[in-house]
C-alpha cells in the first residue's frame, strides 16, 4: 500500500521487538533477508531502507500496558504532525488494560469488547483512516487439523467464528479476512491463503 499508494502507517506490534518488525519490512522490500542485503548494497543499502521506513512509518512501542483509548490517543497525536492513511492493531488479544472512562463501566467483558469494536470503528470513520485490527484464533480454532485429503495433520484454515470473541467483531467490521499458511508443508510453506469471510458494502 505504502509503494503502490503512498499510505502511511502507524504500527502497534507488542509481541515483537521493533526491529523484528523493522527486518520483516526490510526483507519484503529487498526481496531478501538482510544478511543478503548487506552483501549486495552494504550500509547504505540499510540505511535507504531504514530511511524509508522512518518516512512512512510510525512505530508505537511502549512497556506500560496500553488500552484501547491509549492507542487511538497516540494515534491523533501522530495525526496532529503528519497525514496518516492507516493503522495496524496486532493483535488485539495483546491489549489487555481494560480502560472505561468512555465506556459504561456495568458492562461485562463481551459488552466492553463489543464497545470498544465500535469506538475503533468511528475513531477510524471520522479520521478516514483505515484501521486493521489483527487477532489470534481461539484455542479450538488452533487446535484444528485437516483430518483427510493432501493436507492430512496440518493445521486447517480458521473461521470467523474461532477467533476470540469473535461474534462481537463479525458483527462491526466492514471487512473481515482470514489469512491462512501451511507452514509445515515444503510445496506450501510460502504460500498465503486469503479467506474473505465479510464485505459489507458490495456495488456490482
């Protein structure tokens, strides 16, 4: 999206260091992990990458335990410098500070969360930003094997409605997809499979 349409992003990634992320982004640009990239253009092969990615990209890494508005509030003041186009959430299961200053604080957990999908989904509408939020599969869904066929003892592509309160999101998201790998598998192991599961608004 950056490449093609110039979006600029915010990432929110807890369960990776930043410069995990940061090597990710580096070899989807190269083509080529950066051991690869060192011995082809050197440092100042890095160096142009990490420039671009500094450009167009904004990291938030934080040790203090966020919550949604945390986020959304670091999000706008971004915002208030620069244009950003999109922010990435992943995974939501990672944002476990429960915060209730603009949400009733009677509602239980599956109320809170239902809540808090739909303060993501206006925040995103009257910033016109695109918002992922990323999310893991319940234990079931990760659980489940392909039990015939040429996939037989893989993990097998995840529902809708296995992921952590799944209901909730299916209902509010404009789009939902479900991305799937066989990484176990040599011929399948680089392959990315997209399940489209919702689009809200189809015109034909």
């Amino acid at each position: 999206a950056n490449i093609l349409h110039g979006w600029r992003t915010v990432l929110f990634c807890p369960e990776n260091e930043m410069w995990e992320v940061k090597m990710e982004m580096l070899t989807q640009l190269y083509g080529a992990k950066p051991d690869e990239v060192w011995r082809k253009y050197g440092k100042k092969g890095i160096d142009k990458c990490l420039d671009w990615l500094n450009d167009n990209f904004k990291f938030i890494e934080l040790d203090d335990d966020l919550s949604y508005k945390d986020l959304l509030d670091i999000a706008d003041k971004i915002m208030s410098k620069e244009k950003i186009d999109c922010f990435i959430i992943d995974p939501y299961n990672s944002i476990m500070k429960m915060d209730y200053s603009e949400i009733d604080r009677k509602l239980n957990s599956h109320e809170y969360h239902y809540a808090v999908a739909d303060k993501f989904k206006k925040w995103s509408k009257s910033r016109k930003v695109t918002l992922f939020v990323n999310m893991h599969p319940a234990k079931d869904g990760m659980r489940k094997v392909h039990q015939s066929g040429d996939y037989k003892g893989l993990s097998a592509p995840i529902k809708a409605s296995e992921l952590e309160g799944a209901g909730k999101w299916w209902a509010k998201v404009d789009d939902m997809l479900l991305p799937h790998r066989y990484t176990k598998s040599p011929e399948m192991s680089n392959v990315t499979m997209i399940h489209v599961d919702k689009i809200k608004k189809v015109w034909s």
